[in-house]
C-alpha cells in the first residue's frame, strides 16, 4: 500500500478532479488510486455526481430587455450628483 | 488604465459599457445558476454593473475586465447574505466532512437489481430536486461552485474573485460538494427512494 490511508485520498478527491493537485499530493493520490479499487470506485461516483449537478443546472436565456435596462440604470448612476 | 485625469462619469460609463457589456450574457449565465431565478439574477447584474462603474477607475487591466467583473458579482452574492446563521446552518463540520453520500447508497443497496447502482440512483432525482439542492448551499459554499462549474476557474482564480486563502477555495468545494451530496440523501428519503440509514 502507499502512504496515503484510504480517508485522506478521498479528502483530496475534489481537488484531484478540479486539477488543483500538484506534486507530492497528486503523485500519492495516483499511487493511492493504483491499489486501491474502493477508491478508484468511490472516486468515479464523484466525477459522475459533478457532471450529473452540472448538466441540471438551470438553463436561461438573456430576457431581451436587460441590456437596455442596464444601459438606463448606468446613465442614471452617472447622472446623480 | 482606466479612469483618471479629466474624465467625466459620462465619459467613464461609456467607457465601461463599451468594455463590460459585451460580457454581460456570461454574467447573467452565472447569476442565474446562483440564484435560481430570472428575476434576482437579472436584479444582480444590474448591480453588478452600478459597482463596476463606480470601481471602475481602479480597474488596472482593462483585457482582465471580464474576470473583475465576475468577480464584483460573486462578491455582491457573499456580502448580501453574510449571515452567521448560514455558516452555521451546514452542522458540524467533521460529521460533514466524512459524509459519503457513495457509502450510503452502497449499504443501503435501494435498487438491487441495478448493474449500476450510483448511476442509476442518481437517474431518479428529477431536474428540479437537483437545482433545489444546489440553492440549498449556503451562498460560502455555492458561489465557488457556481464559478467552478459554470466558469471553470482555477482554484488560485476562484482565491482571486473571492478574496480568499487557496485552502479556503479547497476546503468550500469540498464541503459544498458534501452538503449536495447530504441534500440528494435527504431528498432521496423524503421521496422513499431509500428507507434512509444514518451514516
């Protein structure tokens, strides 16, 4: 087994899938993942619960309005003394 | 530069609306999928944009413009909702950190005839329980998640829009990814997807 215990890799999981391990950290973590299969397992459901949460994220088109909306609230702003 | 010299606010919002609104359907992408609604979202950039023109003058690199400006609207959603309660609200942090939503549904094992078990529990969840559960973040949590999500910035980016240590980034996504992961439980109960065993 590496160094890494079971408990600390799936700490670092998140990290791992935003790419924001380098180093020591991602080198143990890899080492980790190669023996250890509950991992790898617990692993690929956190992967799959981000891109499942993301692909539901609420959809929404520009309203037409809002650009000349913004446009009138500007120009008031700089009006104002 | 932006700003500056003899430059009147006239001269100086048409400067920004001529940098800034072009990013304006990136920003509403974003306010919408933190605060759910078209109405707050839109009501958020428009806010966004009044900071921008008063900030404006301090905007020392004009082609970072879009990045200065996502981060005055994530910063608009933290300060409106700087509760106390909401930190609070997510119990205790330890608990929450070792909660494993993948352990849960293994035990439980709620569909046993599953060649997928994760995959398909997760199949169950209409698309609004999911949206609920995000906008059930304490805004600490979800407005990192949103940007990560949706805009897919580095940690160091996400420190720099939320005016926060790197490991402050780290240990938010990870803690807003348990809290959904707490939600979905919690929903999974209330619509007897599962009986509901404790960690």
């Amino acid at each position: 087994m590496t160094r890494l215990s079971c408990e600390k890799a799936v700490g670092q999981f998140f990290a791992y899938l935003d790419r924001a391990l380098a180093g020591e950290a991602l080198a143990d973590l890899e080492a980790h993942l190669e023996a250890c299969l509950s991992c790898c397992d617990k692993l690929a459901f956190s992967r799959q619960l981000d891109d499942f949460v993301k692909a539901r994220l609420p959809e929404d088109t520009l309203p037409a309005g809002l650009e000349a909306r913004i446009r009138r609230a500007l120009s008031r702003q700089a009006a104002e003394p | 530069m932006s700003g500056g010299g003899g430059e009147t606010v006239d001269q100086r919002r048409r400067r920004l609306e001529a940098l800034a609104l072009p990013y304006l359907g990136d920003l509403y992408r974003v306010a919408v999928r933190l605060t759910g609604r078209s109405q707050d979202a839109e009501d958020l950039v428009q806010e966004t944009y009044i900071k921008a023109l008063a900030a404006f003058p301090a905007l020392r690199e004009p082609d970072r413009i879009r990045p200065w400006l996502l981060k005055i609207l994530g910063r608009l959603v933290l300060d409106r909702h700087r509760a106390p309660a909401r930190e609070v609200a997510v119990g205790d942090l330890a608990e929450l950190d070792r909660f494993s939503l993948y352990d849960l549904v293994w035990d439980e094992d709620p569909l046993p005839y599953s060649d997928n078990l994760h995959r398909d529990f997760l199949a169950q969840f209409p698309d609004d329980d999911v949206r609920r559960a995000l906008l059930a973040l304490p805004e600490v949590y979800r407005v990192p998640l949103v940007l990560l999500y949706v805009e897919e910035l580095s940690y160091r980016d996400l420190a720099d829009a939320l005016g926060c240590p790197v490991g402050t980034v780290m240990s938010r996504l990870h803690r807003a990814r348990k809290i959904l992961e707490r939600e979905l439980w919690d929903c999974a109960k209330r619509r007897g997807f599962v009986r509901g065993g404790e960690a």
